[in-house]
C-alpha cells in the first residue's frame, strides 16, 4: 500500500496567512502541518509517500521535507499544474502506485488517532474502495453518507441543506488499484473539476464502497478558527502524550 498526501490549493480562507505560502506549511502547535500527516503514514507502516501540490511552493516543501529520510519514510514529489480537483491530483499518483492500493489523505485533514486504525479496517476487507466518516453537529457544511446495515454507502450528499445523516465524509480515502481506470472516466464537473465525490459513487454503484466510522477528534484546518482549534487540540494530545509516558 502506498501513501498519497494532497497538499495543493490556494488557501483562500487562510488568507492573509497563505499569502506568501501554502497552508500546508501552516504550523499546528508544534510542527508545520504537513509534518504532522505524514507522521501519520509512519506510524501506520506506510513508508513509500507520494505528496502532490502546485508549481508556486514545491521548493518550500523540498526544502522542509526532502527525501523524507529524517523523517523514517521514503517521500517524492508531484506537481499539479492546475487546481483540478481532488480526483485530478489524486491521478497523478498512477506510476507512483505500481499496482498497489493508496491510501489518500488531505493535508489540511488532522486526526487525533492517525490513520493506522482506519488501514486496519481496510484490511479486514482489502478490496473496493473505504471512506472514513465522523459524526458531527452540523453536517450540512461537508459530504454527508447514508449507510446501509454492512456499513456499505448507499448515498454521498455534498453540503446537503436537510442532511439525511450526522455522518461527515472526512479527508482520508483508501482505493485499490483501480480507482486510476475510474478517474479516466471522469468529466469536469460544473466547477471545472474531477470530483472525488463521483469516484466514491462509481465505487457505490460496484457495491465497493464501504465506509469505516472513526474515534477521536478530526480536524479540517481550511479557516482560520478551523486552524486555531486544530492547534488546541493538538496542543491536548501532546500534553496527554507526556502524561502517559
């Protein structure tokens, strides 16, 4: 299995903060956020990371990270040429996968348990496609799921106004092999995007998207109060780290 970190955008919600920069160099309490991704892939045993991000701040991220190897993992780097979506970042990964699956991870998506406990239950099953969803409070601002009583989703809803569910679709996709043939398949949506939304419902209509609920806080870091929180929370989580040592 291989690792995908997405760490492209504009970060116009950031703005002042990523006028100079990408918001993935933002620091999180103690290290820039991309940092804190992949030391999410580490400590899953995913050591072969892929990150993909735009021609204005490649060099800030070679610069940060390098090869990877201070970091105990093997990392490149891909340029997207232009801001097309989720699933056209997500495309570039083909050669990078050999074959393999990919786990796929935003990197403005922090989770206070990581991801191995979401490969875990990919494992259980190793075929399809898995999301990763969260209860929360005010689904309607995210993609919200509908299950069935396998845990298998039957409906994804972007920003639905009246949400059928609490359950919001986080940053983190795991895709066999198979998901590259899917994106071949795509059209630009309306916003002139490949829409990961429309992998995960090619994967619905297979019956192999399967969606996996996570423990813990999880963070999207894309505002300025966003970005804040994810700073206390992180704060937390070392303090409790320290306790428990």
């Amino acid at each position: 299995m291989k690792g995908i970190i997405l760490a492209g955008g504009l970060g116009t919600r950031l703005m002042p903060l990523t006028s100079v920069t990408n918001k993935h160099l933002l620091p999180v309490y103690d290290q820039p956020m991309c940092l804190h991704v992949i030391r999410y892939f580490y400590d899953a045993n995913i050591n072969d990371i892929m990150l993909v991000t735009g021609k204005e701040c490649c060099g800030d991220f070679t610069e940060l990270l390098g090869s990877g190897k201070r970091f105990g993992v093997n990392l490149c780097f891909c340029v997207q040429e232009e801001a097309n979506g989720i699933a056209g970042a997500l495309r570039l990964g083909r050669d990078f996968a050999q074959g393999d699956s990919v786990v796929v991870a935003l990197g403005d998506n922090l989770l206070e348990n990581g991801i191995k406990p979401l490969i875990d239950q990919y494992y259980e099953h190793n075929k399809g496609a898995m999301i990763f969803a969260k209860e929360v409070p005010d689904p309607h601002r995210f993609g919200v799921v509908t299950l069935d009583e396998q845990n298998r989703a039957i409906k994804i809803i972007e920003k639905p106004k009246n949400p059928e569910t609490n359950l919001a679709v986080i940053g983190v996709y795991i895709y066999d092999y198979q998901v590259f043939d899917i994106i071949d398949t795509l059209k630009p949506s309306t916003r002139g995007e490949l829409e990961i939304t429309d992998v995960n419902c090619q994967y619905m209509e297979m019956r192999q998207l399967r969606c996996g609920k996570i423990e813990g806080w999880w963070q999207d870091t894309g505002t300025i109060d966003s970005l804040y929180q994810a700073t206390l929370l992180m704060y937390q989580l070392r303090e409790k780290q320290k306790v428990s040592k």
